[in-house]
C-alpha cells in the first residue's frame, strides 16, 4: 500500500467514525427534544399549581414583563425551501455545507430518483429506494447530515472531498452538543431530573420565578 493510498485509508475510516458519532449526536438531540415536549408541558401544569398554591400573582407578574419575557421566549422565523418543507432559518445550510452535500445529493438523486423506477416493477427494493430518496430528501433540507450520510453510507454514496466534509461534520457535532447542553439547562429539563423529589421541584420553579421576574417567595 503507497503513502496516499495509506493516507486516504485513514480519512475514509475517520469519516465512517464521524458519521458514527454524528448520528449519537443526532438521537441524544431527538431524545432530549423528545423528552422536552412533554416536560415543557408538565413543567407548565407544575408552575401554576405551585403559584395558585402560594398566591403568587402570575398574571401581574406576565404582564409586568410582557417585553422581557418576548425577549426570552421569541417567535422562531421560518422559510419554505425548494421543495417546500417548512424549515427555520437556523437550519438553511451555509454556502460551504450547500456546496459540499450538494455534490453527494445529486448522487443521491441519480441512483434513487423515483422517476428513475418509474417503468420498473414497483418492488420491496424499488420502493425502498424511493422512500430512501424522500427521507434523503427531506434531511437535506432540514440539513440534517446525520441522517443524509447515514442514507448514503447505505447506498455506497460516498464524498469526494473528504477533509471538507470531515471538518464539517466535526462542528456539527459541537453544534448539536452546545444545543443539547443549552436544553438540558431549560426549566423544563431541570424540573423532568427531579422526578419524583417534591422538594426538587419546588426548589426549580422558586428559582424560575426569581429569574425571570425577580420574585421570591
């Protein structure tokens, strides 16, 4: 084996462990989000039976800091993309993702284009490729690289500029775990830990409400 066939075994075997550790980095957010819609939820039903409790007056306190709290729990602006999926401007890819997953999406679209099977027995596999393709799709748009690369790592589609497409997946990464970090520091996430300690609980809306209104009971 040369020195650049050696070299390039390496940065093959360095993108297949992104990939890997990319898509951790995916499921720990799905789960954390997974968590947080019904924790966010129950977080709200917890607040008010603890204010009603204590007589805290919630509706003066909202309307005090109606700024302040738009501030803090603002409206999230979206766009619709190319292929209409509703997407929000945190997740439009930059110029240099758009630039490097492009190239492997028209691969994508080459081997499983629907209309590539369009005179083809609608097969298991043939059927399999075309929902591979949507959810291909669909990721791309979302720019969710973990599940396009995992997609075409399926279907032997790989990149053809691996040090660019590694660096990028490494600030993924740190982006997805700065987001994960930032979650688990969300009230709702901090009440969802305590379980079942009452005591816990109490402790983490007192310090909501000192917080974001600078109330203390």
């Amino acid at each position: 084996m040369t020195g650049t066939n050696y070299s390039m075994s390496l940065v093959v075997k360095r993108y297949k462990k992104l990939v890997k550790e990319l898509l951790f980095a995916y499921s720990e957010l799905e789960y954390v989000e997974e968590v947080l819609k019904d924790a966010h939820v129950d977080f709200e039903k917890y607040y008010q039976d603890f204010c009603k409790n204590n007589n805290v007056p919630i509706e003066q306190l909202n309307k005090d800091n109606a700024a302040k709290l738009k501030k803090i729990y603002p409206e999230k602006q979206t766009m619709t993309d190319e292929e209409g999926i509703v997407v929000s401007e945190e997740q439009k890819p930059t110029k240099e993702e758009h630039k490097v997953f492009q190239r492997m999406y028209r691969i994508v679209a080459k081997k499983l284009h629907p209309d590539k099977f369009s005179n083809q027995e609608q097969t298991p596999e043939v059927l399999e490729k075309v929902e591979a393709f949507k959810q291909a799709t669909g990721s791309y748009n979302k720019k969710n690289w973990a599940k396009f690369l995992d997609i075409c790592e399926k279907y032997d589609i790989l990149p053809t500029r691996y040090e660019k497409i590694n660096s990028l997946i490494r600030s993924e990464i740190t982006e997805l775990d700065k987001k994960v970090n930032n979650m688990k520091l969300s009230f709702s996430w901090r009440l969802y830990e305590c379980e079942e300690d009452n005591s816990c609980k109490e402790n983490v809306i007192k310090n909501f409400l000192y917080q974001i209104f600078r109330y203390k009971i």
